[in-house]
C-alpha cells in the first residue's frame, strides 16, 4: 500500500483503493469486534494482529467500567480476572529542561513551524515533535534533519514570526477538521502531505536568502 502514497494520486482516490483492499483482506472489521471508524484516527498497524483476533488469541474489547484488585468488568457487562492490565493511553509531551517561558507546551500541543522551528526563539528548534500516518518515523526525521541544516548553514532563510504562527494555525485547523478530536493527534502528519510542505517551505526559504543577497 505504500506505492499507492504519492503526490500525484488524489487522497479520496488513495483512501477509497485502502478502503477496498483492507475489506476485500479482512472483511468487514465490525465482525472482529471493532467499532465503525466515523472520524479520522491514527492506525494501528501489524501484521499479525487481524489473524491474532480471527483465531480468539485476541479478543476486542470496547471498554472497561471498572477495575477491582484483578477484576475488570467492561462496558458489555462481562467481568474477568487477569495478572496484567498495560494502559497503552500514549503519552504527554512535556520538555522539562526548557522553561515553559521560553517555549511552552499545553496540551500536547507543539506550536512549532514546519514541526520544526519554534517561531518566536530563533535558533531553538526540534527533531521528533511528528507522529506521523503511516511512513516510519525515522525516514522523517531524516527528512526534517535535511531541511533544517540549509537554515543553520545560511542557505535559507525563515519567513517572519508572524508568518510562522499563521502556518501552524492553518497547519492545526486541517488536522482539526480531519482527525478525531484527541490528544494524539495535535502532532499529527500525514507524510506525504508533510514532505511536500517541507520542499515548498524550503525553496521558499532558499529564493529568500537569493532576493536578500541581490538587494545587499
């Protein structure tokens, strides 16, 4: 399914051709026990785990009411016992050697340009702060490493503060419309989209230093 992850091929068209290969693989997922999808989530990907829950290795649950010492009741009404209960709720973002006055995060939210760059602190920037739809996180972190080093060498240049805070609320609004209101989400990229967004910032960044050089 990554060749179908390309600039040129439309979202709706990706999604629809994902939609019909995961149904046509697994069927219709509500039948293992899942919920239907109404918003935009983060997936969960493995190789193994559809065949895990198909052979009752797995068994989907829809939530916990409570918990008792090793007693779990869920939201369907059954109760049973177990030695190990793992809370996989993610996480919170906190950077506790930075002072929140010089750059602050609320809510896991990362008010950063491109991912990248905290606009108002030049110089102060960030590797990792992305969780990203389906490319591995690494070969993103290449790619962020790669557009941020022209910025230090002088061979770009960053738009005005201003500028930078109107690209991460317009950044955030298309998140926010598209994906489930939730904490996970406000780091949120979908890669494709994301590499495109930093090749465009990056010329744009590089014709700034160009114009600067011809006015001087």
């Amino acid at each position: 399914t990554m060749k179908l992850f390309r600039p040129w091929i439309p979202e709706r068209v990706r999604t629809r051709i994902l939609r019909f290969l995961t149904w046509t693989v697994h069927g219709d997922m509500r039948r293992l026990g899942f919920k239907p999808l109404l918003d935009r989530a983060h997936p969960t990907t493995s190789a193994t785990v559809v065949n895990d829950i198909a052979y009752h290795r797995i068994r989907v649950k829809q939530g916990i009411d409570s918990v008792e010492g090793r007693s779990i009741r869920f939201v369907d009404g059954e109760t049973a016992e177990f030695d190990v209960l793992i809370a996989a709720t993610g996480y919170e973002i906190e950077i506790p050697f930075i002072s929140p006055d010089v750059f602050d995060i609320v809510d896991n939210h990362v008010p950063l340009y491109e991912r990248i760059v905290a606009p108002d602190r030049p110089g102060l920037a960030f590797i990792g702060m992305i969780n990203s739809t389906a490319a591995p996180l690494n070969w993103l972190f290449q790619a962020q490493a790669e557009w941020l080093t022209p910025f230090i060498t002088g061979d770009a240049q960053l738009p005005d503060p201003a500028e930078m805070h109107e690209a991460i609320e317009a950044n955030d609004q298309y998140y926010q419309r598209r994906y489930r209101n939730s904490l996970r989400h406000t780091i949120e990229e979908e890669h494709t989209r994301y590499r495109r967004n930093l090749r465009r910032s990056l010329a744009a960044a590089r014709k700034r230093v160009g114009s600067n050089r011809s006015t001087n």
